[in-house]
C-alpha cells in the first residue's frame, strides 16, 4: 500500500510541477532549483543541509526573476562553470527545451537567456545528459545515440556573456575526430561521468561488468577499446563529477537507479569504491557534490540526503522541506515584463515580444522568444499538464493505482 500511495505522489509531482535539480559553487555553496519552496542557496555547511529544522543558512532566491527557467520538464539538467561563477541549466523549460541555456549569476543572482541554434541537429531533451567541461566552459550531451557539444574552448563558450550580453550558442554533433565505437541506437538511458577531462560512458552497448567507453575530451576522440574500472553491474543511473580544488576533477559518482550503492570512480588510478546508496534514486532525484560530500535532492519532497564520502555514512536532512511553499504563489505573477522592442537576437529571429535580464555585471541579457511564446506566462500545474498531453496520462496513471489498491 505504502508503494503504491508514494507511486501516486511521485506521478502526480511529475506531470503538475516538472523535475528541479541541485548544484554546488566554487565554494561548496548548495544552490537547489525548482523544489517545492522554490530556488534557495543553502550555504556551505553540510550540519545547515542534514538539519531536521529549517536551515539557518538558507536564503531564498525570488522565482519571479526575469529569466529564471520554469523548471517544468522530466529531465533539466544544472551545471556550475567554476571559473566564471555561472549556474548553467539546460533543458528546464518546455518553452525553450534545448534551445537555450538558462544562466544565473551567483554573484548578481540575475538569471541570463543564451539561445541556441544547431549544426546541423538539435539533440532531443527526454533522454538527454550533459556536462559542462571543467576547463573550456564547453557543455557536452549525448542524446539521440550520438555525441553533442555546445559552442568551442577557443571563443564561442560562455566566457564571453561578460563581454556580450546578446550571446548565443550552438550545438555541434559532427565534430568527434575518430568515430563512435559502439552503436548508440539502442543506448536510451545514457550514462557518463566527467573525470581528468574525458567522458566515460556507462550501461552503453559492448560494455562488460565494470568497464567504460571514453571520450577525450580536449582531442574530441573516441578510445577505441574499452577501460575497465572494476567490477560492477552496467545499469541506468546519474553521475556527477567530485570537485578537486582548481584542477580538472579526476573523481565522479556514478549512482544507480536501483539505490542500493554509489560507485565512486577514480579516472587517475583506474579504480572503483562501492559505498552503501541513497535507498532509492531514479528521474525525480537530482545530485550534487562538494570535495566532502555528495548531495542528494528528492524533487517531490525537496529534502536532502548527504552521503559523507569520508565515512561512507548517509545523513537525511527534512528541515529543509519546511521552508514555504512560494511555487504556488508565484505562479500568480508575472515572471518577465513586456518590451516593445521586436529587433531579433541569437537563434530566435522571428519578432516577438523579448526577454530582460536586469541590472548585473555580466550584463543585459536581451533574447528574443520563439514563435508563439508569451513574454509574460502565468502558467498554473493544471495548464502544464494540459498543454503537454500530462492530464490523460495522469488519469491513467491513476486509474491504473486504484484498481491496484482494490486488488490488495
């Protein structure tokens, strides 16, 4: 009964409210986006994040920023670009998808628009993951069977938005020097960890217990052969990269969706630690990590989980959920202002009202919308479901847990 009640719940969040996602700054600050209470920047310390009342560190960041995602996809994704201070989030708003990146400034704690076109294809979102390479700035996905990456490490990354505030970027899929050595067909559930500047795929075809597929990054190369890094299942999962002072992180978590164990992969040895998991994981969970710890975000509940990676032991920290609840509040204001200005920037060039960043010292951030978007949008998690096919597959859904319930 307590499975099927919490069935329901995670179904419910999922089509009225979308998924958020958490990521840590230079300064192992953890910033959360999208969560039931909003957006709020929890601070540095890791006794605030695994309190059982409302952190005293917290500080809440308004949801009615111009700019700001509405978090209401299945899949965003949050990065942080460390020697820009930039929160670069992808694929978070159903207006944009993967059209655009959405970039906070956490020192003005302004919200950015980057547009994106593409060469010659757009990757699809539902199956997306990305990463944002910790010395070029530049985001790699892979998405569709194939390989992606955002603009370049010489000029067109996001180093320059300083400099120019109608930036705009493109993907590239047509860019590897040596070819895919698996087919990426039937590869759906894609996995990759960033480590020593090279990707490596998990749960991909030709992989054996353990072993990885690599991509070097800085070459644009696929390694032909695959590297073993132990002896571990290949399954679906998340990962995301442990940070090491200024220097390119040689250690990722690769987490499961089964919950049971995190696997700690050291890239510059070749090795992998297994630690006890979260309990559960999967697509309504979201992580982050510091040097310390590796943070785990529920996007139904918005509580933490925190697994200490010196000890290996597990904190949960629910005073976090008792922030407000501001989402349903705001959904009742305008987020962005009209302007009468029609001139097109970036990838969006058809006239339509814009988009204003304010005041920061990045800059203005002018970026026009695409057809049929409104600049102001007031959307309720009624009109989220309905306009994206959400309400019938939510009434199945919950037919489908009724009956269950009768059956028991």
């Amino acid at each position: 009964m307590l499975l099927l009640l919490a069935l329901l719940l995670s179904v419910v969040h999922h089509y009225a409210h979308g998924i958020g996602c958490t990521v840590t700054d230079s300064d192992s600050n953890l910033y959360i986006f999208g969560a039931p209470y909003g957006d709020v920047s929890l601070g540095p310390s890791q006794s605030d994040w695994t309190s059982s009342s409302t952190p005293a560190g917290q500080s809440q960041i308004p949801v009615s920023l111009a700019n700001r995602p509405s978090f209401d996809t299945s899949n965003p994704t949050c990065m942080f670009a460390p020697f820009l201070n930039l929160i670069v989030v992808l694929n978070a708003d159903k207006s944009f998808g993967v059209k655009a990146l959405h970039v906070f400034d956490t020192n003005a704690r302004v919200w950015n628009l980057v547009p994106l076109t593409a060469e010659p294809e757009f990757p699809g979102g539902e199956g997306l993951v990305a990463t944002l390479d910790h010395d070029t700035n530049v985001i790699y996905a892979y998405s569709n069977g194939k390989i992606f990456r955002i603009g370049d490490a010489d000029k067109d990354n996001l180093s320059q938005l300083s400099a120019n505030g109608k930036l705009s970027l493109y993907w590239l899929s047509q860019f590897t020097v040596t070819p895919q050595p698996f087919d990426g067909s039937g590869y759906n559930k894609p996995v990759f960890g960033q480590g020593t500047n090279h990707l490596h795929f998990f749960n991909a075809p030709g992989l054996k217990e353990g072993e990885a597929w690599i991509f070097v990054v800085h070459y644009a190369w696929w390694q032909p052969t695959q590297q073993s890094y132990g002896s571990f299942p290949q399954l679906p999962g998340q990962s995301v990269y442990i940070p090491f002072g200024t220097k390119a992180p040689p250690r990722f978590a690769y987490i499961p969706d089964d919950g049971h164990q995190v696997l700690l992969v050291d890239t510059s040895v070749n090795t992998t630690n297994a630690v006890s998991g979260f309990g559960e994981s999967g697509a309504n969970f979201r992580y982050a990590a510091t040097s310390q710890s590796l943070i785990q975000f529920s996007s139904v509940s918005g509580k933490l989980k925190v697994l200490d990676l010196n000890t290996g032991n597990v904190l949960e920290g629910s005073g976090v959920a008792l922030l407000p609840n501001i989402v349903a509040a705001s959904e009742a204001k305008p987020k962005v202002e009209e302007s009468s200005s029609s001139e097109p920037t970036g990838a969006f060039s058809q006239p339509s009202p814009t988009v204003k960043a304010a005041q920061s010292p990045i800059a203005i951030v002018t970026s026009t919308l695409p057809p049929n978007v409104s600049a102001v949008q007031v959307v309720s998690p009624a009109k989220n479901m309905k306009d994206s096919g959400g309400v019938p597959l939510l009434a199945t859904s919950l037919l489908l847990v009724f009956f269950a319930m009768l059956l028991l």
